[in-house]
C-alpha cells in the first residue's frame, strides 16, 4: 500500500508516507502581522523599561499579599506587547508607573 502512495506523487522517508498533489502548497499562507513593521529601538526600550518596572512590581505585590500592585505590575508587562505605536506605550507605561505610586499602601 504504501509503495501504491510513492507512486502516486507521495513524499516516503522513514517508512511514512506523505501524499502531496501537484501545486499544491504543503502549509496554507498566513496574513503578514503589520505591527512587526513598526518595531524600532525606542519602542524595544521601552518594553524593556516598562516591563522592567512591571516585574519588580509584581514581585513586590506577590511577596507584600498586595492584589492591587500585583496586578497592576503584570498588566505592565503585557500591556506593551499589544501596542506597536511607539508614544501611546510611553504614554500608557507613564500611567501605568503613575498608577503604582498612586495604589501603593
């Protein structure tokens, strides 16, 4: 059976045996994320800086029992991986450092 399928046009290796038709493509074609196209060095920094200070926050909620920091420090660290404009990261990571001085007990 399997020498009936590498005849057919089926890639063999290894005892298995892969069935492929002609043209056609063997993973189907993603759509291009465009926010990649937006990644320049200030926008890394400040993930990097505003990450940073969302780590050290989440720690500090996790080891104090303080929900409010903790949370707050985590969505620090993911908000900026939704964001691909460079000012409205710096914009939200400078409220969001706001916004751990202001709840800190």
């Amino acid at each position: 059976m399997q020498k009936a399928a590498a005849a057919d046009g089926g890639i063999r290796s290894r005892g298995w045996s892969i069935i492929t038709f002609p043209g056609a493509p063997l993973a189907p074609l993603l759509p291009v994320f465009d926010a990649l196209s937006e990644i320049s060095g200030a926008n890394l920094i400040g993930n990097l800086l505003f990450g940073s200070i969302g780590f050290v926050a989440f720690i500090y909620g996790k080891r104090m029992n303080a929900w409010k920091l903790m949370f707050c420090g985590f969505a620090m660290m993911a908000v900026p991986y939704f964001i691909a404009n460079t000012a409205i990261m710096y914009a939200t990571g400078v409220i969001g450092t706001g916004a751990l001085f202001f709840l800190r007990d």
